[in-house]
C-alpha cells in the first residue's frame, strides 16, 4: 500500500485511540455519579452520548472509505475490519455509561446501601480491562490482549457475587429495595462493559494473529502459549 494509505491508517488509529479514552472517561464520571449521589455530573454523561455516537459513524464512515479506495488485502484489511468491531464495540460501552448514569440519577432520590461498596472496584476492574486492551492495541501485544479475555470471568463473577448479596438482602426484606436494584443494574451495565471490552481484546488477537478466538474452550492466554 502507498505512503497516503498508511498515513490514513495511522489517523484512523489515533481517533479509534480517542474514543476509547472519552469512553473510559465518561465511563469514570457515570460511576463517580453513582458513587457520589451526583445527579448532575450524571446527566452530563447522558447528554454527551450524541457526541460518542456521531464520532462512532465518522469512524465508520472512514473505514468504509479506506475499503472502498484501496480494496487493502491481508493484515490491512484485516486491521479494518478489527477497527470497524471495535469502534462498535466502544460505542455500545458508551451506551452502557448512559445506562449507568441514568441508574445515578435515580440513586441520587434513594437512601444508601451497603453492597454499593462493592461497585467502585468492579468499575476499577472494567475500566482496566478496556484500559489494557488499548495498550495491547497501541503495543501489538496478542500477550496483554490475551489476558483482557482471561479476565472477564473475573468480573462475571463479581456480578454472580453482587446478585447474591442482593437476593439475600431482598430475601431478608432490606428496606432499601429499590437502591439494591438499581445498584444490581448498575453491576450488569458493569458486566456487559467487560463483555465488550473482552471482544475488543478478542478483535486485537485476530487483528494481530489472524486466529478467531470466540466460542473456545481454550483460553487464548493457553492458545497463545502453544
């Protein structure tokens, strides 16, 4: 491919690289709004969203520019098709943040609960695992993609464990149903954000590799090893 498609590539990198920061960023707000009661940094979250969804089309668009002008072949086209999964993935997570800021917004009116303790290191664990991805991405690192992969059953089961605290708590006629729910809302919206930044990682190791990961029984840390 010719110098003027390389450099393309390189600016569509670096604005895949941007989402994913004011992703992560906005993902950090929704969850200090659950934290802090903050009503208001909350629907900042919310009314940002239209801003993260008409960057995700820019980028779509681009791509699909890229494709159509230089029909690329091999680990271009392959880079392409990883950037346009990826940029959807990012966008869905920036959904989720929404959903997470909404849930604050209706916290912001309830009493407290003790399990929402427990949010703050699920949110630090998502956040890492979307953080580390990048850093694979940036560092054509299969290694440190493989271990974003590797660690979505550690959030998965921060959730199994959240949901049981909750059911025991309704169970025992905890006068802070609703707060538990949201906050059991809150923790799913954490879990599918693991999901998506888990397929970002399994994106990575296609892009880098070649080799489609999803659906294995192997982990591709083992497959990696091999």
């Amino acid at each position: 491919m010719g110098i003027i498609f390389l450099q393309e590539i390189e600016r569509l990198k670096e604005r895949v690289v941007r989402l994913s920061l004011e992703v992560e960023a906005r993902l950090d707000r929704a969850l200090q709004a659950v934290a802090g009661r903050d009503a208001a940094m909350a629907l900042a979250v919310m009314n940002g969203d239209e801003e993260i969804d008409t960057r995700e089309v820019a980028i779509e668009e681009e791509c699909l520019k890229l494709l159509a002008l230089h029909q690329p072949v091999a680990s271009d086209l392959r880079l392409l098709i990883a950037v346009l999964k990826i940029n959807n993935d990012l966008e869905r997570i920036g959904d989720l943040a929404v959903n997470i800021a909404d849930r604050a917004v209706r916290l912001a009116r309830l009493p407290p609960a003790s399990v929402e303790l427990h949010i703050p290191r699920m949110g630090t664990e998502v956040r890492g695992m979307l953080r580390q991805a990048f850093q694979a991405f940036l560092s054509h690192d299969p290694s440190l993609a493989a271990r974003v992969v590797a660690h979505d059953d550690v959030v998965d089961e921060m959730n199994r464990v959240m949901i049981a605290q909750v059911v025991e708590r309704l169970r025992r006629g905890d006068e802070a149903a609703d707060t538990l729910l949201l906050l059991l809302g809150v923790s799913r919206e954490l879990e599918r954000t693991g999901d998506h930044a888990t397929n970002i990682a399994e994106d990575l190791i296609y892009l880098f590799d070649g080799r489609i990961v999803r659906h294995r029984k192997t982990s591709p840390a083992q497959s990696a090893a091999k």
